[in-house]
DNA sequence: AAGAAAATTAGTACCTGGTCTTAATATAAG
DNA sequence: CTTATATTAAGACCAGGTACTAATTTTCTT
C-alpha cells in the first residue's frame, strides 16, 4: 500500500473500517504498515472503537433491522390492526431504502410497506398476493416517516381486496390496491 | 426461575441465546440459578460458541444479508442489458425471501426484482417508479430462480411504459406493467 | 443404606484483542 | 539545531472466554 501519511492514512482507515468492520487493529497495522499503536491512536483520535464493540454494533443494529425491515413478517412498524379490517403501519424512511445518490425512496420498499401491511390484516395463516395495482405520486425522502393506512374493501370466500394508502406528512405518496388470497391449511379453523 | 434439571435447562439455554444471542455466561449462569462453569458445560454439549464468536455470526450473516437484499441497486443480478430497449435479471430464491413457515417467496421480493429491473434498463440518471399493475399467477418456493425478462412497450418524453415478465422454470409466476419517469436533474423539477 | 454414575462446582493456566499509561525514538518544520 | 509532531515500544490490566484437572454434590441403582 506504500506508506501514508497521517490525514490520508486516518481517512482510508475510516473507509476500510466502513467497509469491512471486522477488520483487527494488527491487520490494519500490516495493510497500512505501521505499528499496531499507531493505529490505535488513530482509532483514538477517530473515535473508532475496538473490533468487538464495533462488531457487536453491527449485529445489534441488523438483528433488530433484518428483523423489522426485511425477514420480519411486516416491513415498518404495525401500530394499529383490526383483522379482516384495517391496519395501520409507520415506516421511518432510513439511508439504506434510498437510492444512494438522491436520497430517494426505491419503489419497492414503499410497496413493501403497504403489501405486508395488506397481507397482515388478513386473519389467515398463509395469505398471499393475487395481484396489485399501485400508483406513486411524488418521491419519498430520506428522513420521512411513511404512514401506511389498509382498508379491506371487499371479502369473498379467500379473495380480499384491500386498499392502501401511504403518506408522508400530510402527502399522499402511494396508493395501491391489492387483491390478497388466504390459503388457509389449519382444518381446525372454520372456512371462509 | 426456579431451578430445573440439566436436559430442561438446556432446552432452555437454546431457547434463550435462540431470542437473545449476546447474553455472556455469567448473566445465564445468574438466570438459571447455577455456577459459570455448569453454562459452559451445557454449552459445550450444545455446541454453541462464545458470546464473541456468536455476536459476530449475526454481524457478518446480517451485514451480507443487507448488503445483497435490499441496499444493492438492484434486487437480482443483472445478465443482458439494452438500455432503453429490453433487459433480463436473475434472482436466487434463498431463505430470506421466503416466509419462514411455507417457504413462499414474499410478494415484495418478486415486486423488487421487477421493479428494479424496470428502472434500471431506463437510459438516465434518475429513474422513477410512477405506476405499477401487477398480477401474481402462482406461488414461488424456496429453491427456485426467478428470471425476469422486461422490455420496453412505449416511451414518450420522459415516461415509459415497461413491461415485465417473471419467469422460474417455464411457469410465469408473474407480470407487470410499470410506468417509469426518468428524472434528468432538472432544476425545474416541482418542488415536493 | 451403600456404591456407582451423573451432574455440578471450583480452581488454575492460558488466549485474544484490546485499554490505559509512560516513555523512548524518528521525522518534519521553524 | 531545536522544537513540535508522529511513531513505536513496553508493561500492567481487563473481559470473556478455552482447556484441563479435581473435588463435591446429587441422583440412581442394586
């Protein structure tokens, strides 16, 4: 890597740690070919803490984020739920659903928003998605709070039709209708 | 808790690393009401690791797991491209796509693919989602590869009109109709 | 109840990846 | 050359363990 000097090294230091967090200070002193004290003052002066802490950071913050923003069963926030009825959902607009170079909100997270919410009000162990019809009317910023807000217009047999609508602020931002299926596979629970 | 006998305990313990993974031994030995020692025994047995080796297993599955799912640019992999014409997307159907419990893929994901793909094939800087019509034909399992295939029907100014077909095996498990607006940094833009 | 087996607890040496502190050396700037 | 800045070194200490040995307690069996 040819020796830096202290800004330069400092700022790559910062970088390489963003990108990979797990990296120990003794690897870091042979990638920048100092000493492993060196880049313990640097860390100092950085305020960067050591690889456990910052490891721990990292698993903290996805356990809780995997678990609300993607592998959990609802994208956002469930605040508010009648089955069969109407749900209500917030979904904090944060860096990593934005396109990077205009802090924009991508598409699919806002219909994620509202498809999970339509899929959660649905009393029923499996339901899945038949079809959607959605319109965007404005961009969504980084820092915005979207409310989602389901209503189910119209039940027949395991067919729901839902209505969503997502604001920001006092903006309508989203609205989708979504046709949901309930596959229902518990014999116990009565038939729809 | 009350002190229970070993096999129950350990049940237990798994359960509760399961919930909890950065609990350390001496707050387990405290919660089961037994010496440090005995936490590390059934651990052993148990095969679990250290708090450290089990902290940075959720760091490093969850930061993989957010890079490629949801922060890359695009929901898939991108094979064939003609900017403004056609485009074609691969997707792995893993785990994390899916509901835990049936292993179908979430509506949300196969949007994301399709979405994403139709943004991206559009010539510009910024692309924007404006409209989407969608229909699911049939559920999508765990396993599968999902080959989206979008083209470009009509495009006038800065709206086109994209077309996309989800493929996994021979079935089409999905199609959409989106309505993209492409966005050229325009300082004239409306304000939000 | 006695004896064996299983479970639990105790204690010690050692490990990683640090912190915190003091001090010596190297390099650059005035 | 001298001072200031940067770098390296060295040592004591810490958390949260592993690995191992050994003692003690509880439980089961005969």
């Amino acid at each position: 890597m040819g020796r830096l000097r202290k800004a330069e090294r400092q700022n790559k230091l910062r970088d390489k740690l963003k990108e990979n967090p797990f990296l120990v200070d003794k690897e870091l002193a042979e990638m920048f070919e100092v000493s492993i004290q060196t880049i313990r003052l640097d860390r100092m002066e950085l305020g960067i803490p050591e690889v456990r802490k910052r490891t721990k950071m990292v698993a903290k913050q996805a356990y809780s984020k995997v678990k609300s923003v993607q592998s959990g069963e609802i994208i956002g926030e469930l605040v508010d739920i009648e089955l069969d009825q109407n749900g209500l959902s917030i979904l904090e607009v944060t860096e990593e659903l934005c396109l990077e170079k205009t802090k924009i909100m991508r598409g699919h997270h806002i219909f994620a928003q509202a498809n999970s919410l339509a899929v959660a009000i649905i009393d029923t162990d499996v339901a899945l998605t038949g079809s959607a019809d959605v319109r965007y009317n404005r961009p969504v910023y980084i820092g915005e709070r979207l409310k989602a807000k389901a209503r189910v217009d119209k039940a027949k047999e395991n067919k729901f039709y839902v209505n969503v609508e997502t604001k920001a602020s006092e903006d309508i931002v989203f609205r989708g209708e979504f046709i949901i299926f309930s596959v229902d596979d518990d014999p116990d629970r009565k038939e729809v």
